[in-house]
C-alpha cells in the first residue's frame, strides 16, 4: 500500500499550483446496483490521489491563501455506532485530521453551512461541473453568493474553472512510488494470464476462465479486477467490449482474454492475450498472431521519450495493413489504405492509452495541435488488434472476406511505462510468443 507521507507531497504540489483559488474536489458516493443493493465501493481517482481517503461522500477544500494549518480541509461521514454496525469502520473527522493529515475535519452534514466562510479570501473557485450533482448544488449556490459580494464589496471568488489540468498534470507522470505499484498490479495480473492459458480447456466455459482469473487476483492480495474481465472465445473475441463472459470454449478456436487487477490503492493492470483453446494455432489463425504480434513489438519499441502514442499507433496501423494486404485481406497501397482508414473493418480502435489510477487514465493525447511527448514516468498500454467479423462492412473496392478468416479476433496488450532511456514492459511475465501460446493439451 502506498505510504501516506506521499499524498501530503502531491497535495503541497497542488495547493502551489492553484494560486488564490480554493478547490473543492469531491470523493465518491455509492452507486447503486439494484433496489438498495449498491456496487462496491470504488473512490474517485482524483479525490483518492490528493487524500489517499477510501470512504464514501467526503469532500477535500484546498484553500492555498488560508494560512498554514487551514489550508487542508476534509468533509467526511461522522462516526456514527448506528451506521457502522451496518456498513463497518468509519474514520469520522478525528481519523480525518489524526490519520489522513487534514488540517481541519468536518461532518459532510456541514459542507452546505460551511463552504461559503471557507471561500472567504479567494479569488476563484477550482470545481469539476457536471460530474457530481449533489456537490455542484452547494458550488453554485457559494459561487453566486460570492459574484453577489462582489458586487458590493470588490472581492470574491469570481472565476469558476475546472481542477482537472492540474491534476491530471501531476497524475500523468508517475512517481517511483506509483511505478512500484503498478510492476506490482502487472506482475498480478500477467500471473493470471499465465494460469489461464495453462489451464485452458475445450469444452469449459468462458465464466469458469473469468472465475480463475479473479480469484487469482483476489488470492495474490489484489482488491479485484480493474474493469469487467472480457474472456471471450471465437467470434466473441470481435466485440471490443464482449463482458458476458458465458459462452463455451470450442476446440479449434482462439480465446482473448483482456482481464488486469485492481490493488488496494487503486494502481492497475491491463493485459490481453489470444491464444488456442486447443493448444495450436491454424494456419490462418497464427498469420494473424504473427501480424498482431510483430505490430505490437514495433509500436512498443516506439515508445521513448520524445517520441508520442500517435506515432505508436501509426507504426502498429502500418504493420497490420501491410500483413493484411500479404494475406489478400485489403487491396490497394498502403499508403492510401492507411490514408482512407479502409482498414478500419479489421481494426477499428486505437493501439492504447494512459494507464494509472483510471485504466483509461487521465492526461491530455495533444495539446491543440501538437500530439503530447511521452516523458519519463508515463504509462501506456499497447494492444493492437486484428477482428474479422461480419459486424462491420466491407469497405467498396475492398475484398470480401473468406469465410475460413471469420471469429477470429486477436488483441495482444501489454503495460509500458517510459524510462529516461529505455522503455520497461511491465507486464512481460506474460508470454506471447507465438511457441509460448501453442503446446499440447
Ligand atoms: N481493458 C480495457 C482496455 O484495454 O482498454
Ligand atoms: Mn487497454
Ligand atoms: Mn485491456
């Protein structure tokens, strides 16, 4: 678990950076499953990030021109004997202050009372709109009190802006700490993955496979999965975001597996693998593999500082439209086929993304027209893919697939976090080599 020292550094940083502006950054509520059921628990990233706080309905204020000692303000739920005993431990406001280094605590019963003398002395307000409604309520109803005082006295909070490039500045570069975590939630998953291509059998269910999955991440100390495990076999392998899980594995054909774990400080996992159910490849199951495959090495190795995913992405796209016109699969040049996106039938999505707290992870792609440069701590996940289907059209002048192409679909993932010099595959435990995929069963 990472050490409570560091979110008290991240919040320094933050509270440097936001000027006289107070920041109210919200945690996260239950959310509801059915009838009064909720889902568990999940914090909000950004929230959890400056207060490393796990509970329910809480509420950080970062007020930078308050003097120091006021400056670090957490909203929580109170201790309370007749809610614990239904839902557990709770660290009240004494926790708060006592554990999560608040400078002061309150009830969140007291947010609505309080929020307007707290932004007494700034000159704006740091607020993300339109992701947490009940929380917005009590930021609008203080922010115009503050542009009414304005009117009378010439000071206030007048500017409403989001928190969120701040934030997600800092979030986007990992620090040693968060790196550590992440090898860990990668070392967890790839585990998995390793498990399940071991145990793999024709004729078991793709819910049995999930089941071994998870429970490998809960026994290696993991809190779950990251987001819905897709183990999906044959054709169910090309639907991008297949979760129902509940099909049965049929000898002869692939099995993608997408699944990463989740720790208890929220650091992530994403990793796919594709591979027989049977144990070996057909002919035109492995010229695919081989095509994902080489597209996956020769985007990873792109990555470096300096370099950015878009360049990442292009180099996997290039790779795969010149396999796919080898096989008879796309017609034209590739230069043009590349220009059109008449590929994009076959490969529809893109070759990655940010990964951290969120694993589609914060942080901008571009800033306006310049594609973002990697730098030394960021994380990206590389997955390129290939999924033949009846789903999508054939573009005109393209050819007609072949039926002995179809249900197969093949993504390989892995985790990547770039280095000063060198890039590291944090999830290399994972084999994907194409002798690695394929032995007897
Ligand atoms: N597992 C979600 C993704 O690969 O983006
Ligand atoms: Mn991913
Ligand atoms: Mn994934």
């Amino acid at each position: 678990m990472i050490d409570l020292d560091c979110f008290s550094k991240r919040r320094d940083r933050f509270l440097a950076q936001l000027g006289d502006k107070a920041a109210v950054i919200p945690g996260a509520p239950l959310v509801t499953h059915h009838s009064d059921c909720e889902y568990p628990f999940r914090q909000n990233s950004d929230f959890w990030y400056l207060t490393g706080f796990d509970e329910p309905d809480a509420v950080a204020l970062f007020l930078p021109y308050r003097p120091k000692g006021e400056q670090y303000i957490l909203f929580v739920l109170p201790k309370r004997s007749t809610d614990e005993v239904w839902t557990g431990f709770r660290w009240g406001t004494e926790g708060a202050v006592g554990r999560f280094g608040a400078d002061i605590a309150h009830s969140i019963d007291e947010l609505a009372i309080r929020l307007s003398d707290y932004l007494v002395g700034a000159d704006g307000i740091a607020f993300r709109v339109g992701k947490h409604p009940q929380v917005q309520a009590l930021v609008l109803k203080a922010w115009t009190e503050q542009l009414d005082k304005f009117q009378r006295n010439g000071s206030g909070a007048l500017s409403l802006v989001a928190p969120c490039p701040l934030i997600h500045q800092l979030r986007l570069r990992k620090e040693k700490i968060e790196i550590d975590r992440m090898r860990e939630a990668a070392r967890i998953s790839a585990g998995a993955h390793e498990l399940a291509r071991n145990i793999v059998r024709p004729g078991m269910n793709e819910r049995q496979v999930q089941a071994l999955i998870e429970q490998y991440f809960l026994d290696h100390g993991a809190r779950g999965p990251a987001y819905q495990s897709i183990v999906a076999g044959g054709d169910n392998a090309c639907v991008l975001h297949y979760t129902a899980n509940n099909s049965q594995l049929a000898d002869g054909d692939l099995l993608l597996i997408d699944a990463g774990c989740s720790l208890f400080d929220y650091y992530n996992g994403d990793i796919t693998r594709t591979f027989p159910i049977n144990g070996h490849f057909t002919g035109e199951q492995r010229a695919l593999y081989e095509i994902v495959l080489k597209a996956q090495e020769v985007a990873i190795d792109l990555v470096s500082p300096g370099q950015n995913a878009e360049n990442v992405h292009e180099s996997a796209v290039r790779i795969i439209v010149e396999g796919l016109l080898d096989l008879g699969l796309l017609r034209g040049s590739v230069d043009s086929l590349i220009e059109q996106r008449a590929y994009s039938h076959l490969y529809m999505h893109r070759t990655g993304h940010w990964l951290g707290l969120d694993v589609h992870d914060v942080g901008a792609y571009r800033l306006g027209e310049y594609p973002v440069k990697l730098q030394s701590g960021m994380v990206l996940t590389v997955e390129p893919g290939i999924y033949i289907s009846d789903r999508l059209p054939v573009p005109q002048d393209q050819p007609s697939i072949d039926e002995r192409w179809k249900g197969i679909g093949i993504r390989i993932e892995d985790d990547v976090l770039v280095g000063d010099f060198e890039k590291e595959v944090l999830s290399l435990n994972a084999l994907k080599s194409v002798e690695s995929m394929q032995f007897a069963k």
